[in-house]
C-alpha cells in the first residue's frame, strides 16, 4: 500500500517541497527554495535565543528586584527599576507570540507559506521598541550609578553572575533589543530578494522590511546621539578643568574621537584637538594623568598629509605625527579629516560669499542718508538751524531721524525760488506728517541694518 499521494514509483510528498501542497501555484527553482528555508530557519532560531534573552533579563533581574522591592527590603527603588528595565515585559510578551507564530510556519513550511504577515499583524507592537530606544540610554545611566553608588546592588549584581561585573552581563542584555531590529532588517531583506514578485508572501515582505527599516532608522539616530553624548562626557572627563578654561570658551562642539599608538584626537564641528597624556597609555579611561594638549586649531589652519603607516598633522610651523597600526584604520580617520577639513571650507566660502554679497546693500543705506541729508539742506535752503530743527522737533522726529524724515517730504516742500525764501527771511518748514513718516521709515531702515 502506498502512502497517501505517492505514485508508483514515486517517493511520497515531503514538508518542505512544493508537491507538498497540491495546489501550489508558486513552484520554485530548488536553488531558491533551499536558500528561503535558511534564512526562515534563521528568523526562527535567532527569535528563539532572543525571548531567551528576554526571560533571563527578567526571571533573573527584573522579578528578583521587584521581589526585595515588595518585601521590604529594597536595593533598587521603583524608579529605579522602571528606568532600568524600561518595558521590557512588553517585549517580552510581544516576541513570545512572535516566536509562536514563526515556529508554526515552520512546522507547515512549503513553496507558497508565507511569514511576512506575521511581521506586518504585529508593526503597531513594533512601536514598543522606540518606546525603549528613548529610555535606552537613562537606562544604562541608572545602571552606572546604581553600580558606582549601591552597595546592596553590587551585591546582588555578584551572587547572580558568580562575580562577573554588571555592566558585562546586564549590559549585554539590555543592548539585545537595540540589535534585534537591525537584525529583522538584514533578513527580511535577503528573503525578500529570494522571493519571486508573483509569490503570495512578496508583497507582505516588502510592506514589512519598509516597517521594519523605519524602525532601524529611528535606532541610528538615537544611538548617533548617544555616540555623540559619550564623546562629549569622554572629553569632559579627561579634560576636566582644562576642558572649561581651553575648549569650551572656542564653542566648537566634539563629535568624534579616536586613538592612534601615541595620541588622542578629537574632530570637533569647527577645530581638531591632539593631546596626549604624560606617562603611560593613551586611552579614554578616567585614570588621574596629566594631559599635554598638542594642537587645538581650526581646521582651516589645519593641513594633513598621508604617509606610510601615519598621518601628519600641520598648524603653521608644528608638524604632529598620528602614527596606526594598521592601513585600514589609517585610511578611515584620513578620510575624515579631509571631509572635516571640506565642511568647514564650503562654510567658510558661503560665509564670505554672505558678506559680500550684504555690503552693497549697506552702502546703499549710507548713499541714501547722505542723498537725505543732501535734500534736507536744500528744501530748507536759507534758513536758521534753530527753526528747522524746531520745526522738525515739533513733528516728532529727532536726532539721526531728520536726514530722512525732510528727504521724504521735499518732493512737496522744495521751493521753486530759493533766493526768494531767503530774502524774505522766512524758512520753509517741513510738512509734519511726511516728517513722521520719513522717521519711521528711517527706523526701520537702522533696524534691519542694525540685524544684518
């Protein structure tokens, strides 16, 4: 008797190959079909470890705290342990489900399953994780702390690790959200490129790896910020004093800092800081050395020439040698000076561009007061200081509002027989309303001039 299916001479139907669905409209090249099995069999193994991952945060840390917490005998406050273990039952939750799902698509696996609707059903979840990702970094914040100041913690910490220090075991743990989207990413997209446009799953992956990556985008940015935090804090911490007295009054912010065999550095926005410590090592760790700074100079001071296995640094007559280990690292931070370097040229360049472009337009403003002034002598013509700026007072305009305000109005009050004015000894007085109005718009021209 043959098994249900087989034909004679024929083997019997297997999960796993397409004959295994009769129906089946999507018959895949074996090629295709082995490389999709993995990489599901992969999505599937990698969630396993990762809700492992999630239990061990909790059975392990989270709960045992909570326990002494609600017994009276508290080493971490609820604070604490809220800002520590930020929602990480939520995820926790979330992935078991996942992992649920997954397995039994596994178990059915065939040439038309499908896994991306698992992945878009649960995207509104998904947004638990920037949840997370923004109390990331408090998170590890309270954990330093709490290992630097908490006694009790640090005991703790020791009988569930059997001595190993916290921040590698907790740390480790508390990373592994932040790395499992990346990871989505990466499979997702290898699927996808496995899966033909005409299959029942095409469409779903390609709406999921789009979710998923959103996610990931998100991620970079928080963790480029967090980067950016810990280089301030490295440079603070070594600096210390000097930091406030030499770095800070140049208002350049750090955005990145590297080592080399006999020095550090630092690219800031607008400078490049090389110092080095007096005594042994190099390194960014808090240890109490004194710090020489070798150069600290704008980057358009700055000139820097490759060489074998170094990078030259020149800031006028001193010449400062960063000397790598290997070409690889060497290249990298060289391409970084010299995109620092363009940065802060272009900015430059549009900064002078800005100006002289701004310059005619003030010149204009004085031509236009001196023309004023000009105007103003000549609609007066003869008469005596003290009446014209008695009838100027008398409008409301003073000071350097007069040049302006009879320039307005001597289209109206210019006399057409000035020897006749000044015979008969009488001054013509500006027309007041135009004089206020010509010294408002002079105050608003020294306004804007005064902003540019």
């Amino acid at each position: 008797v043959l098994p249900m299916g087989a034909e004679q001479g024929k083997e019997p139907p297997v999960v796993g190959q397409a004959n295994a669905h009769t129906n089946a409209g999507t018959i895949l090249d074996s090629a295709v079909r082995e490389k999709r099995s993995m990489i599901v069999k992969e999505i599937v193994a990698t969630e396993r470890s990762y809700v492992r991952a999630l239990r061990d945060l909790d059975e392990l840390w989270e709960q045992p705290l909570r326990n002494k917490l609600n017994t009276g005998d508290p080493i971490l406050t609820e604070k604490e342990l809220q800002t520590i273990f930020t929602i990480v039952q939520g995820i926790s939750c979330l992935h078991i489900n996942m992992l649920k799902a997954f397995e039994e698509k596994l178990a059915d696996w065939h040439d038309e399953q499908t896994i991306g609707d698992i992945f878009v059903k649960n995207a509104n979840a998904l947004s638990l994780y920037t949840q997370y990702i923004n109390g990331y970094n408090a998170s590890l914040a309270a954990l330093q702390k709490s290992w630097a100041e908490n006694k009790k913690f640090v005991k703790f910490v020791n009988e569930q690790t059997s001595g190993a220090s916290v921040m590698s075991v907790l740390p480790s743990l508390l990373i592994q959200p932040i790395q499992r989207i990346p990871r989505y990413v990466m499979l997702l997209d290898e699927l996808l490129k496995k899966t033909p446009a005409s299959h029942p799953d095409f469409k779903a992956l390609g709406l999921a790896s789009h979710q998923i990556q959103s996610v990931a985008a998100f991620i970079n940015e928080q963790k480029r910020e967090y980067e950016q935090k810990m280089v301030v804090a490295d440079v603070q911490m070594v600096f210390g004093k000097k930091y406030d007295k030499v770095i800070a009054p140049k208002k350049c912010k750090p955005e990145k800092v590297g080592s080399t065999e006999n020095h550090n550095f630092c690219f800031f926005d607008t400078h490049l800081l090389i110092w080095k410590r007096v005594g042994k090592g190099v390194s960014l760790s808090p240890i109490k050395k004194s710090v020489k700074i070798v150069i600290f100079a704008p980057y358009l001071d700055i000139s820097v020439k490759e060489e074998k296995d170094s990078i030259v640094v020149v800031v006028h007559d001193q010449e400062v040698s960063l000397e790598f280990t290997n070409a690889g690292t060497k290249d990298m931070w060289m391409k970084d000076f010299k995109n620092y370097q363009a940065i802060n040229s272009d900015q430059s360049v549009n900064q002078t561009n800005l100006q002289e472009s701004s310059s005619p337009v003030k010149q204009n403003l004085f031509n236009n007061q001196e023309h004023a002034e000009k105007s103003q002598d000549s609609s007066i013509g003869g008469g005596s200081t003290s009446e014209t700026a008695s009838a100027t007072t008398s409008a409301g305009s003073t000071g350097t509002n007069q040049g302006l305000s009879s320039s307005s109005s001597s289209p109206q009050q210019t006399p057409t027989d000035d020897t006749s004015s000044q015979q008969t000894g009488e001054s013509i007085a500006p027309n007041p309303l135009m004089v206020a109005v010509g010294g408002v718009a002079l105050a608003v021209a020294y306004m804007w001039w005064g902003d540019k």
